[in-house]
C-alpha cells in the first residue's frame, strides 16, 4: 500500500530496498519526505526477511541450522534511514544507515552505513561510486568507482571499473571470524554498436587478493585473478535475433570457460520461439580433473494479454570428466514454466514536485 501527497510518500507492506548495502527485505513502513528542493530523507522499519527470499529470517532456516541465539523466539527486525542531496540536476549523493537485532533491542544482527554518489558534471563521462562501512568490525568493506564516457554519438561506449571487496556476514554466523581477506580489482568494458540492430561487447579485468598472513607449509599461494568476456547480438530482423557469448576466467584454485549462444524467432507480435546451446568447462577448489558440460534446448513465450506473458521451454545437459575415471556423469533434463503478471509502474518512482531525477 503506498500513499503520495506533495513532498510525502509513506509504504506499508512487504518491501525491498535496493541500495549501497545489497538488497534488504522486510515487511514493514517506508517513510519518505522532501522537506526542500534536492534533498530527501527516507526512513524506515519493519520485520526482516532472509535475503534471497521472501521468507522471515526466523522461519526460513529454522528446520535446517538453529541460529546460534539464546532465544529464537523473537523476530528479526530491520530499522534504517537515508538522506539525499542532489546539489545540481545529474549529481546526488545518499547516506545511509541500518541495522539489524533478533527482537527490539535484543541481539545485534548486522550494523551498517554506506556513501553513493554519481555525477554528470564531467560530461561527457558519468562518475558514479559507493563505500559501505561494516559498524560492527570497524572495517571498511565494498567500495567501487566507475566512469563511463559514451563515444561517437554513443556508438562506442567506455568504461572503466575499480572495486574493493570484503566479503561480509551477518553477526549470527561464525564465517566472518575467519577474518576473509578483500581483493582490489580493475576492470575495462567496451560496448560498440556499429549499426542499430547489432550490439558488441568485451571485458577485461585483473584482481589481486589482499595476504592471509597465515602459515605456508607447501608453498605459495596464488593471490591473481584475471577475466574477460566478448559477446554480440544481432537483431537480423523484427522477427529474428541471435545472441552468443563466452567467457574466460582464472583464479585461485578455479577456473571456467563458458559460452552460450540463443536464436530467437517471433512468427507473430505476442509470440516467440527460441533455441538455445551451451557448454562450459569448469576446475574448482583445487578438484583434478577437466569437466565439460554441453547442453542445448528451447522454450516459447506467449504474451496471453498486455502486461501477461507465459513462457515455458526445457534443456538436456550432458557432463562428462576426462583423467577422473571414478567421478559420474551427471546428465541432466531441466524443464521451466512461469506466468508473469504486471501491475504497472511503480507510483513512487514518478516525478513530484520539488525532485530532479
């Protein structure tokens, strides 16, 4: 339920905020209110959800691992708040704070803040970045900043990533006590649309895991990472379309080739008919042996009305190891179906007085 009036908005049920510190659910209140032109101060409340789902933290796992609490009885509550400032029409910056407890007051959960911004002020390139801040280690944990510069009328598209990550977990967890170290990684995107109805793409990056400090018995352990991906699509017609593309990627004790490819054909305006392939080669945790996987299938997609579409289709996966004579193959046939049902959009994204977007 959502109520708008002049410079306030106010949410009553099952909500989800997405922002500088992930995707937080709960089913609560979401106030919002524009006291002057570019500044607006959000808060809100409510019982927290399991991230992931749509289930209360309390009832999700409760059947498979008992949260190490003394009482379970109690619910998890989410409570936060957020301010942002828009000083000029492309620039905005957001803080914000929340924080997690089994109960009202009860055991602490997760305490956090975080810093966005974003800016065209250096048009043409678009600066946007974000920080959070773990409150309850006192340790900096993600944090990115990224430019992008569309080129030649926006044909060529650059951009150009540097992140910062620490893994993090909830206070209920034991993972987080084992001190998991951050990696610092560069990453280079291109985007080239040489014509309207075809799409190229490629990606490079570099990552570096910050050291362990713990004792090496067997030698050194690798701390390098190093990715890149290419992929197009091609509109060949309003009624035909391929898509393909494939990925490299090595790290510490992994390592993944993948590619894909789909062609989509639409005989008539609400119906679509598409098949697809796939195959990847995949080495993880320091597993021996070379694993290929190779798949194919299709689906279709009907809009029934505006707004309705059903879509269904299956895929037939094939998996077999070379140099692991006593591994098993795991085929598999994976069939899907789902019915997608809009309401229209969203009233508290439209533009009220006294906001710039």
């Amino acid at each position: 339920m959502q109520y708008n009036r002049g410079m306030l908005r106010a949410r009553l049920g099952r909500q989800l905020n997405v922002s500088g510190l992930g995707f937080s659910g709960y089913d609560g209140v979401n106030l919002l209110v524009e006291p002057v032109r570019g500044i607006s101060i959000e808060g809100y409340a409510g019982r927290s959800l399991l991230r992931g789902t749509s289930e209360p933290r309390t009832e999700a796992l409760r059947g498979v691992e008992d949260f190490p609490f003394d009482s379970l009885s109690g619910q998890f509550w989410l409570a936060g708040g957020a301010a942002r400032w828009e000083p000029r029409p492309g620039t905005a910056f957001t803080v914000r704070y929340q924080r997690e407890s089994e109960g009202l007051g009860g055991d602490l959960a997760a305490e956090r803040a975080s810093l966005d911004f974003s800016t065209q002020a250096l048009q043409p390139v678009r600066l946007e970045g974000a920080l959070d801040y773990d409150v309850a280690f006192n340790r900096v944990g993600k944090a990115h900043l990224r430019a992008v510069a569309p080129l030649l009328h926006s044909r060529l598209v650059l951009e150009g990533t540097a992140r910062r990550y620490q893994p993090w977990f909830d206070l209920f967890t034991i993972w987080g006590f084992f001190s998991p170290v951050a990696y610092h990684e560069g990453e280079l995107r291109a985007t080239w649309v040489p014509r309207p109805a075809l799409r190229v793409w490629g990606a490079a990056a570099y990552r570096r895991y910050e050291d362990t400090h713990a004792p090496i018995v067997l030698g050194g352990v690798e701390r390098e990472g190093k990715r890149a991906e290419v992929g197009a699509v091609w509109q060949r017609s309003a009624r035909l379309s391929f898509d393909g593309s494939y990925r490299l990627e090595r790290g510490a004790g992994a390592f993944i080739s993948s590619g894909d490819a789909t062609v989509r054909w639409s005989p008539r305006d609400r119906l679509s008919v598409f098949v697809n392939g796939s195959a990847f080669q995949q080495i993880e945790e320091f597993r021996l042996g070379d694993g290929v996987v190779t798949g194919a299938g299709g689906g279709v997609e009907l809009e029934v009305r505006p707004r309705t579409r059903l879509l269904g289709g299956a895929n037939v996966y094939h998996q077999n190891f070379e140099n692991r004579a006593s591994a098993a193959d795991w085929n598999q046939l994976r069939a899907y179906a789902s019915l997608n049902i809009g309401f229209g959009d969203d009233p508290g994204a439209a533009r009220r007085p006294g906001r710039t977007r």
